[in-house]
C-alpha cells in the first residue's frame, strides 16, 4: 500500500487534530508541521517530524503529496490557500459560505497554472452536510432541506461575548429547538423563522466590578450574533467554566423532506446527524480522509480547484473498489 | 438544459415509481417502456409513451441515453443486466448483496465490450446506506458500522409466509430493536445478535380451516427468515390486511460510532436515517438522480459497470458545479 505524505500549515486546534487523524490511517503520514510561530515553541505529538516555518513551505514541496490547511476563513484561507496551491495539492476547510464562488475562483487560477489539485471547504459543514444536502435533493426535488446545528460550542459567538466590555470570557452554545425538529420529522414542511430553529446559551464570567445587567443587554441585543435569537446568559465563575465548559462538542441535523406518488401522497424523510464531543478532531478527520482523494485525483492528473461535491466516495478510501463492493455496498 | 430519454424495463411497483419519478425531474422524459407482459396489457400514467416487448428493447436503443431496468435480483437482473448492458447504459437495483461481485462482472464484461456504461445496485441498500458506509468508515476509521432496516415490509419475508400451508396472505414488518439503537447512539458499539437487533411482526391472514397454532409454529421456526428473531403472528381478516396493511412503507439507519483524540476519549457518532411512506417509490427516486449521472458519464466516454462509490455527487444533480457550490456547499 502506498504512504501518502501529509503537511499540515497551521498547528492550533485543528492542525492538532490533523495529527492524530493521520495516526488511525493506514496508508498516510506527516511528513512535516508548518506554523507562521517560531518553530521551537512548538510542541507536537508525533516524533522525528519536523515543524518549520511557514515561508520555507514551498522548499518542500517535493516531500509532500497532500498539504492540509488548517488556518482560519476569515483572513488566513483567502491569502494562503491561493498562494500554497502554487506549490502544493492542498484541501482546505474555507467556511464562509458567502465567500466561497470567490475563493473557488481564486484557488483555481493557483492550482491550474501551477497543475496542482485543491480541494475547498471539506468539513463537517460545509462538507458533510453540503453532501447530504446534494443527495437529498438529487433524490427528492420535491421537498425542502433544513440544517440545525448543535448543540455545541459556536467559536465565533464566544469570541464576540469576549469582546463586550466587562467580559472575562465566554463559552456559547447553539442549540436546535427540539419541537422544530420534530415538526419536520413528521413532514410538516413548516416555515421556520431564525429565532425557532436555534437558540442560544451564554455561560459568562464577569470581570470584576462588572454590571451583570448590562453585560447581558449587550450580549442578547448584539446584531447579527444574538438579536434574532431567544438567548439566556449564565454568569459562572471561572473555575465552573474551565470545569464544564472546556470542550469543543458540536454536531447537528440535515432533514430532507419530500413526497413522491402521483398525488405526492407519500413522504420522504431523509435524516443525517452528527453527534461530536470533538468538533475539530472530527473536522480533520474528514479533511483527512478527503486528502487521500486528492493525492489519488492529483496522481491522475486532475489540476484545479474542486469542492466535495467533485470527488468520487470510493477514492476517501484506503480499499480497492472491488473490496468496498464486497464489504459495503 | 439537456433532456436526459429515459427507459423503463419492467412496469411492476418499482418501474411505476421510476415513471413518477421522471416527472419530478427537470431535465428528464420517459421514452418508453419495455415489458415481458403484452404490452396491450399495460396501462401507464404518461400519455404517449410507447409500451414495447421487451424483445424489441435493442431495436430502440438510439432513442434511448439511460435503460433503468426495474426487474427483480433473483432470476431477472442477472440475466437481463449483462444482456441490455449490451444495448443500453444502464442503472438497476441488484441487491443481493452475496453476488454482487459476480454481476459486476458480468456486467462490466458486457459493457465494456459494447462501450456503455452500467450502474449496480443503487436504491437505499444497497445505495444510499452503502455510502454513508463508506463516508462514514473513512472519516472515522476507529469505529464500528450499525445498519438497522425498519419499521418496513419486507415483501421477501411476506412471500416466505405466504407460502406456508393454511396462509391466504401476509404481511411481514421488520423492526428495529429500540434499545439496541439508543445503546449505538449512546457509543457504547455493543456486539448485536441477529435476534438483539431487529424483531419482526407478521399480519396472516389464515386460509379455512387452517389451523392458527401450526401456522404461528411453522412461520416463527421457518429458518434463516424467522428462526433467528423474535417473531410476533397476528392473525387478521383479509379486509384489515387490506385496510390497514396495503401501503410499502420502510426506511433504517445507518450509524457510525467512532472515536478520535490522544487516547480515544472523544466520542463521535454518525447517522444516517429514512423514514419512506413508499419504499419503491423512493427507491425509484434513487435510480432517476443516479440515471442523470449515467448519462453524463457515458456521455464523457466512460464504459463498463460502477458502483455508487465511483460517481461525483455533482453528477446527480441538474444544476451547474458552479450553482452546487453556491447555493448547497
């Protein structure tokens, strides 16, 4: 069986998770750590790899089949996903929706004219569930689809609650309303508002001196974060929060709902979930798996950008096709 | 936008649900439909649509881009697969999952030669679970697979006890086991019985003069169909069998239980679930998404026979990569 041989640019929670995804493959490597950090103050799991910095990247472009980008979408994705795509087969987990036609296009100017393969927004959504959604649709076009995410830990909403004034820190949980979900599971099709599809849970630490009330009309009067939302604020201490409030869970639902018959008499229920006491370990899983597709599509000679959506199941596996007809058609 | 001619071969429950299912498409017709009956026999809902012999299948193939052949696994799909795929590209059901490594055989043998295309085995299992198998064992390569099937008919176990003496007619449900699924969902990756994981409710309707007792005996004993479950008989009149037993209902999950982190300490669980009012009907659904990616694969020049695992999403859908990035990614 061939090793692939992995990079990973970036090394916080996600390019962490990137490592030990690596580890349950048994076909794939890493072969090197690349941070924007100094080097030295990096301490990673897996022995005997180097870790270097981010601008020596492209002197070892040789030694790398497949580099997975584990930085950010808002301002590391958009510089380096393009300028990596020059000198590396690259999948990436970009995650701004509204940005992605632009990325898409950037990307595969890069990667086409230097012949490389880039893989964008592999994940868990976008990702998994932009594939659900794909089939789900492609089966039923009768019908509509409806993504609840949580319960888990929005990253982006507690660093907004970081952010208002009096705040120590934060921890933010979205949750799906239960009787929402359940109204499609039994194919009602109802119009859901933002404010009945999720809402949001806030455990809070004040700093000292802080005015709880305000804090709070701050928090749930924040636009675009909060103000659509039913969201209550906890105040707990610190030591609670480190306690009970340290991991990363999220997950969430896709539902496709549909009817077929010659009077659309019959309904369709199409589910997937996923339930995650990790949310980054489990996004570098995917983009792990979708990095043995495009070292396989690269070696085919497939150049340019690509979303999930492009990759055929069978090459996220290590078997051969007629192992994964045997064992799991 | 391109009108992919679709045909039908074999007009039973499931060449009926394809025919309804072309109707939802937007870039789909039905071309006509192939019989072993007498065509004359034959009433279809789309007006003026040939119903042909099926022995006249190969003088049409010019107007035909994508067969779906709607026969049974036993004795028909074997044999008319390698025949039609002759003729034809073209989509089916097989789903005897023991064999599938032989029709892909012969059936990439005759297509090949005859430069089409042929797709096996597409429907929801195997099909759409098949994939999640796949996505799912990639992504979490430490884990374990559960396929439970139900709360469905199974029409193989309804023919099994309509065949024993002193039954006029019979419905068999196969349920899943309550609380094997919550013990799967709560990651507890339990090993399952054949008798742990699902039960299975019978409906009979008894013949004069049959006697109840030897019939429950002989159908809760019947081996490899019964004998391995926990069996429930219900004796019913053939008006409530009618009533309240006419419909094809089925559906099941698929879920992966896995773990990731340092010392496997974090649980993630996936699933995947339908709930079908129809079960042909929504399986026809499958085979018309995966005939649109026949056709534009053939079209692209590929040839021999494949499996869902091989097709691109984005071949199943009618809109462009560019839409599919912007409007589902």
């Amino acid at each position: 069986m061939k090793t692939y041989r992995i990079g990973i640019c970036g090394y916080g929670n996600l390019g962490r998770g990137v490592e030990l995804a690596l580890r349950q493959q048994p076909d794939m490597s890493l072969a090197a750590v690349f941070t924007r950090r100094d080097p030295a103050s990096l301490s990673i799991l897996t022995p005997n790899v180097p870790v270097l910095p981010l601008s020596d990247a492209p002197a070892h472009a040789k030694d790398i089949d497949v580099l997975i980008l584990c930085g950010g979408s808002a301002t590391d994705l958009p510089e380096q996903g393009p300028a990596l795509a020059r000198h590396f087969n690259t999948v990436d987990s970009f995650d701004t929706h509204a940005h992605i036609p632009d990325y898409f296009a950037a990307l595969d100017a890069a990667a086409k004219e230097a012949r490389h393969l880039s893989l964008l927004s592999v994940g868990w959504d976008p990702g998994l569930f932009s594939l659900l959604r794909l089939y789900a649709g492609a089966v039923l076009p009768d019908g509509r689809d409806y993504t609840f995410w949580g319960r888990g830990v929005s990253q982006g909403h507690s660093d907004a609650i970081r952010r208002v004034p009096g705040v120590a820190d934060a921890r933010q949980y979205t949750v799906p309303v239960p009787a929402a979900v359940e109204a499609v599971r039994r194919g009602e099709n109802p119009d859901l508002a933002t404010r009945e599809k999720h809402t949001r849970e806030c455990y809070v630490v004040l700093k000292p001196g802080a005015d709880p009330a305000a804090v709070e009309k701050a928090i749930v009067e924040m636009p675009n974060y909060f103000a659509d939302y039913d969201t209550t604020v906890h105040f707990v201490s610190q030591e609670e929060l480190d306690r009970d409030h340290a991991g990363l869970p999220h997950g969430g639902f896709v539902l496709r709902s549909g009817a077929t018959g010659e009077n659309a008499e019959h309904k369709q229920l199409i589910e997937f979930a996923l339930k995650l006491d990790s949310n980054p370990e489990f996004t570098a899983s995917v983009l792990v798996a979708y990095a043995r597709a495009v070292a396989k599509l690269a070696a085919e000679g497939q150049t340019g950008a690509r979303s999930v959506f492009d990759v055929p199941p069978a090459y996220l596996s290590p078997r051969t096709g007629a192992e994964l007809r045997r064992t799991l058609l």
